[in-house]
C-alpha cells in the first residue's frame, strides 16, 4: 500500500493507493494490467515471471497465494515465484515455467477457485504450490467465521445496494472507491462539507467469537481446500505442494529494529497489529498449522522458518510481507523440497526397474 498526502488550499487530498483491482466472475477481485513500474501483471492480472516462456515441454509451476505470493514491494524479478523458477532452473536440468497466481488479499479457497477455471480452460500444471495461512486468518479475524473472502460485509453490502457511506477503508475499498459518486463523498468529508460517521471497529472478538473455535475451523476449512486441490492434482496428474507461510507473530526468529515495530503493531495502515485479538488468533492457528505438519508429505509449515537467521526479511506493517532476501529465502526452501521429491522419484524408479529385472 503506497499513501500519498497532497495539500490544495484548505484541502488535504489523500490518496491510497494498492495494486488497481476489478470484478471478475466467481473470483470477486484480480488485479489489472500493469506495464509500468517494479511491479507488472500480463493482461490476465498475473504478475510477472521473467524468464518464463510458451513452451509446452517447460516443467510448469503454478503458485497461488496472496500478496506475499504476489511480492508486495518487490521487482518482478524479487518475488518468489521469480526466485524459484530461476533457481529451480539453475539445479536441475529442467527448463521451468513458473506462473503467478498470487493476488492481493486472496484467502485459500479463491486460489482453490482459480486453480478449478484454469483446469477448465485446459490449463494443466506439473505442479502447484499454495503459499497461505495469513490471509485465511486474516478474514476470520474480520468476518468472526471461517471460509470468507476478506472484507466480506462491505462487499456484500455493495452488491446488495446499502449505503456506500458504510464501506470501510480497507485493502479492498479502491474498488468501490473508484466511483465518482464516492469520490465526490469523501471530497465532501475532506472539506468539512459531510460529517464523517464514527466508524467501529468490528472483529472475531468483538462479537464475541471463541478464538480456539474460530481458529480450529479456519484450519479446517485450509485442509479441506487443500484435500481437494490434491484430489484435482490425481485427477489431472499434477502434484502439489501446500506451505503454511511465516508471519512475524509466529516463530522465534530475532528481530530487526524495524522488524520489531512491526511486531508490536498499531500502524495506522495496519491497526490489527497491535490488537491481542489478532496475535491470539494468528498463533492459535499457527499452532494447529504446525501439529498437522507430519499429516500430509505435500504440506510444511514455514512458521519458523525464518527463527535461526537475524537478516531482517519482513518488509512493512502487514508482518507478512517480504522483501527481495526473505523471497529468496522462502524459494530456497521451497526449492529444495522439489529436489528432495524429484530425487526420491528418481529412486523409485530405480527400485522399480530392478525389481522388474
């Protein structure tokens, strides 16, 4: 998120600005195309791999997640997909491909969406990777329930007409922003033409929803995404990887300066960072990502990754974003489970053969 202050006279225009958005079928939300700058997408929304091509015999990777898959704050040559497919490519003979479905504030079961159209449009991977865990919690943390897209309320209150006045400033609000008749309004309440109405702040734990319920069944909901991604996987015969990503809350890594403040939270652009609330649901469920790490050879938690290293990885307030040496990082892991699969393969089929023989 870039925020931008302008003064006009009496006027202070604010501008907030995020990755430009618009409503696609089934999905709610993809990026637009973007040509300019460090952060680029195709005409489809997808952010930009270098070095990929349209070779059919390239080991093709798709990865979805959500901005820290995207690579908030990093050239599209930083992000993790970019790492890993240069990376994969330099300790294998393989020539790979690797497209980014990461979107801004995208939770499991949208990637899961996006995974089913693109198998329907004839779109077939040899592998997928999901990278997740913090956007899911992030919207139960909003909505006080498992298994919604963020800001649910306010983008069910705009699709059933109610007052625009109500939609609260959020990741997502540029989408509703973009009209003129809100754009007129808060040109009014920054005027001191309209009163602004006093906003509350609603949570899981305002409303008064157990934390260790809401947790357990955001994980659920997480393990039934990814049981049926992996039963798509054996139908269409592409493998999967499923990652529980890092956040600052979780793990013991040792802080930076800066990475400490994010750690104690209260950023204006991220309020959610100082609330206990947050933290205790974030590590409830982190715990249960970590208790199930054993249960599924194509599922690790990234939780900790990150505990033995003081090089500061976490970018801004979000406390899940990266910068260029924490992609890296994350794609050297990732790359390094492949080659431990790829490997193994290989033995078995060593094995097989001699047993043939």
């Amino acid at each position: 998120m870039r925020i931008k202050k302008e003064r006009e006279g009496d006027l202070v225009h604010v501008e907030v600005t995020t990755v430009p958005g618009h409503y696609v079928s089934y999905l709610v939300w993809q990026a637009d195309s973007l040509l300019q700058g460090e952060e680029t997408t195709d005409d489809r929304g997808l952010r930009r791999t270098p070095g990929n091509s349209d070779d059919p015999d390239d080991f093709n990777i798709f990865v979805f997640g959500g901005s820290a898959m995207w690579g908030s704050g990093v050239p599209d040559s930083c992000t993790i997909a970019s790492r890993l497919r240069e990376n994969l490519a330099a300790s294998t003979d393989l020539r790979v491909s690797v497209t980014n479905y990461g979107q801004i504030s995208w939770v499991s079961s949208q990637e899961l969406l996006s995974l089913l159209l693109e198998l329907r449009d004839g779109r077939i991977p040899d592998l997928v990777i999901f990278y997740d865990g913090f956007n899911d919690v992030w919207s139960s943390y909003q909505v006080g329930r498992a298994g919604e897209h963020q800001n649910y309320p306010q983008i069910r209150d705009r699709v059933e007409g109610i007052d625009i006045l109500r939609v609260q400033n959020s990741l997502f609000a540029q989408l509703v922003g973009r009209t003129n008749t809100a754009q007129l309004i808060q040109l009014m309440r920054t005027a001191g033409t309209l009163a602004e109405e006093p906003r509350e702040i609603i949570t899981y734990a305002t409303m008064g929803t157990d934390p260790v319920a809401l947790a357990e069944s955001t994980f659920a909901v997480y393990r039934r995404n990814m049981e049926m991604a992996s039963l798509l996987g054996d139908r269409f015969g592409f493998d999967c990887l499923f990652i529980w990503q890092p956040c600052i809350w979780c793990g013991s890594k040792p802080m930076t300066e800066n990475e400490h403040d994010i750690w104690v939270g209260g950023s204006p652009a991220f309020q959610a960072g100082g609330d206990p609330a947050w933290k205790e649901l974030v590590v409830l469920t982190q715990s249960l990502a970590a208790s199930n790490a054993d249960s599924s050879e194509d599922y690790f938690d990234f939780s900790t990754v990150f505990d033995s290293s003081a090089t500061e990885f976490y970018s801004d307030f979000s406390g899940c974003h990266l910068n260029q040496d924490g992609n890296e990082y994350i794609s050297s892991e990732i790359v390094r489970i492949i080659l431990d699969d790829l490997a193994h393969e290989s033995a078995e089929q060593v094995d097989s053969a001699l047993r043939v023989d």
